[in-house]
C-alpha cells in the first residue's frame, strides 16, 4: 500500500471506537468520544508507548500544538494509544504513563482493540500506523490525517479559521458533510419515480448517453460544448426530463465536465458511496430515473463547497 491508501481525508469521522479512557487528569473515564469534544475542531494523535518516531517527533508536535490553543474553544485534544504491535510492551499502563510523561492535561485512550489483537480506530480511521494524527472540521469530516503534521502551518490555519468564527453555511444548502450523510444514511424521497428497462432506455436515448447514464460510464474530459455553455436557463435529465440544475450554480471548473455548485431542489439528485477505480468518491444519480450523472467532491465554490462534476450526455439544457 502507498501512503495515498491511507487515512479517510474527506470522509465522515467515524466514532472513535476506543473503550479504555482516562480523563484529562489522568482519572479512569467510563466512556469519551466525538460527542465529548464541543471543539469546532478535535485533533486525535494516535501513537503506541514503543514507537521511537512518537517520542521524537509525534508528542513534541501535539505539545506544540495543544500550547497554542490550550486556551482556546476552538480545537480538542485527544490522544490515544492504537495498539498493533507488541502488545506485550504498549499496554494501557504504558500509555497511559505518557500523559504524566509530557504532561498532556488532555484525555488519553487504549485501544488495542475489543478482542485485544489489534486497534479498533486504526481500522475505521485506516491509519498507516503510529505516530498518526487526525484533524476533524467542524462539520464532522476528516480534514487531515498523516503520520506528521507541520504544527506551525497547521496553527496558522487554526488561528486564521478562529478569527473568521463559525461561518455556517446558509440554510437550504447542502455542503460536503450533509452530502456524506445522505450517501450513508439515505436520501430523500423523490418527488416521482420512472423505472424502465433496458430496451425502453435504448429505444429512449443514444448509444453514448445510454453508456454513460444507464451503465455508469463517463465521457471524454472537454468532450462537450456545454462545458463553456453559460446561459440563462436549466439543465435536465437526459433519461427522464426533470430539471436537476439550475445555469445560475453552473460554473468554470476547468475540469473538462460541466460542472455546478448545487442542486436545482434537494429532493431531485441521490448521493451513493462509490469505490469504484481504487477511490472513494460520492456517485450523484438522478433521484427519479436514476441516471448515472457524475461525482461530486468537496472542492467547489462557497457557499456549498460542493462541485457537481456531471457528463454532459447526462443532461439536456432547457
Ligand atoms: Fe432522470
């Protein structure tokens, strides 16, 4: 595996998964997890007692950082101990000793796991080991996670969200986290259905744009016209007509695939966890006919965020 395999940057923090606590004054804690760190932003180191590479660099980083916002709401802490080697060494006495050690008035954890034969987070975050640390955005999604971390750029960054505060996005619009929600947990209720075969969506379309929105493919980047289209007006289903995006969201991505910011209505694009081609990404189909339309990723404009990357053969402009 490359380093790229690992980590879950971009996706929804998982629940830490970690059954052995002791609270910020070292005192045995019944239970801690992501619901316990009001923080806009929560840091997990993840180290294990044995490993040179978090005595030298690992812990100094996380001292570092902690100094920096020690009184500040805006970042917590949290270390945890994920065990995956020499188990006989790094046990929950040994990790916890490192909280006296650096003098990290912050919760530590032990996880080796609940059968004892390896760390539950390394498995639900995929950490490529130990030192390993993982940032969470105030929404909820992984926005970093590495074996080192550049403390001084990463305090910039921190002070500089600080000084903006919260900056909500706007009722009604849907940003990255609320997209992973819906993949994971469903979407909403279509406002119609059309279900037809095979055949019929033959018969309906051509060739490519049946390719394309009936067996997932993708065209030729910078394949179409519309990708330089910006007039007035709406952007339709190819397969079923109904109005998926509006020409005001539209806008240059230079990707090569028309692309848009947001949705028409919430109810009219569906969101499907995709690791197809070795990546994870979030598939959009049409919520009526389900057409495959593209991928959406969280790297467009504000307010949303969001960058609806759709085929053009999916879509009929109106
Ligand atoms: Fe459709």
């Amino acid at each position: 595996m490359s380093a790229n395999d690992y980590g879950i940057a971009h996706q929804l923090a998982p629940e830490l998964g970690v059954d052995t606590w002791h609270d910020a004054a070292g005192q045995p804690l019944a239970a801690y997890g992501l619901a316990d760190m009001p923080g806009r932003y929560k840091l997990i180191f993840c180290f294990q007692d044995n490993c040179p590479g978090c005595h030298r660099s690992g812990f100094p980083t996380l001292i570092k950082l902690f100094e920096a916002f020690r009184r500040s709401p805006t970042i917590n802490f949290a270390a945890v101990q994920t065990v995956f080697e020499e188990f006989e060494h790094n046990t929950a006495e040994r990790g916890f000793a490192n909280q006296q050690r650096y003098a990290l008035p912050i919760p530590f954890g032990h996880d080796a796991g609940p059968d004892g034969t390896g760390s539950a987070l390394m498995k639900r975050y995929r950490s490529g080991g130990t030192p390993w640390f993982i940032l969470i955005d105030p929404n909820g999604v992984v926005l970093f996670n590495h074996y080192h971390v550049d403390a001084d750029r990463l305090i910039d960054y921190l002070r500089d969200a600080e000084a903006k505060g919260a900056a909500p996005v706007p009722a009604g619009v849907l940003n990255w986290a609320g997209v992973l929600r819906l993949a994971r947990d469903g979407n909403p209720e279509p406002p119609r259905r059309l279900e037809l075969g095979d055949t019929e969506w033959r018969a309906r379309l051509t060739p490519e744009q049946f390719h394309v929105t009936r067996r997932k493919g993708t065209e030729p980047a910078h394949s179409s016209a519309m990708c330089a289209l910006f007039e007035p007006g709406r952007y339709a289903c190819a397969c079923c007509g109904t109005e998926l995006f509006d020409a005001g969201s539209k806008f240059d991505s230079r990707s090569g695939w028309p692309s848009f910011t947001q949705a028409l209505s919430p109810d009219v694009v569906a969101y499907h966890a995709d690791a197809s081609h070795g990546m994870q990404r979030i598939e959009t189909t049409c919520n009526i006919c389900d057409a495959h339309l593209g991928h959406v990723f969280p790297d467009g404009p504000a307010p949303s965020g969001l960058r609806y990357c759709i085929n053009a053969l999916a879509l009929s402009k109106c």
